[in-house]
C-alpha cells in the first residue's frame, strides 16, 4: 500500500492510498464468520473481495468501486480466507470486523 499525506494551507492533511491491503482469518469446521466491512468514502475508489484461499474466483463478496455504508458478509464453509482491499486514490476510512458465531 502506497500512502500519500497531503497537507492543505489550513495546516489540516489527509492520506491519498493506493495499493492492496490484506487481512486473513481461519473458519474451522462447524463454525461460521460474520464479517462487517465499514467505508466512509470521501474521494477515489475502494475495491474488495473476501475468498477462501485467497482466489478471487472462490470470493464470497467481491465488489468494485465501493460506496460508504456497511456490507455484511457470513462465511460458513471452513477453510482460510483473504480480504483484499484495492484503492485508487483513495481517502476515506475503511475497517473490517470479524465475529466468528
């Protein structure tokens, strides 16, 4: 991830990413995972994806160009898993919980 600090005349800043940014985690058998994925977009564009394996072919949740609001996502299928985080020009907060049920 490539993270650029822009200040503003008014002594305020804010960070510009762009890049890939992962998080993994494990689901075991029996057990399932409830992901909570939070954008606070405010400029550029936010891609993720949550996959088993980390193939974005087996992606349980894969969306482009994400809008600022909260996407719940459960995974019950045991196995490892990636969530992947593509920004473009991005500012703006973005967060993932996970809950495991």
């Amino acid at each position: 991830m490539n993270i650029d600090i822009v200040n503003n005349n008014d002594g305020s800043s804010y960070s510009v990413e762009n890049g890939s940014t992962q998080y993994l985690f494990t689901v075991e058998d029996g057990e399932t995972v409830e992901l909570a994925l939070i954008f606070d977009n405010q400029k550029g564009s936010i891609d993720v994806y949550v996959a088993k394996d980390g193939v974005e072919a087996n992606a349980d949740f894969r969306e482009k160009d994400l809008s600022s609001g909260t996407y719940n996502v459960i995974v019950s299928e045991a196995g490892s898993y990636q969530v992947l985080y593509t920004c473009k020009d991005y500012v703006g907060e973005y967060s993932c919980s996970i809950e495991k049920k």
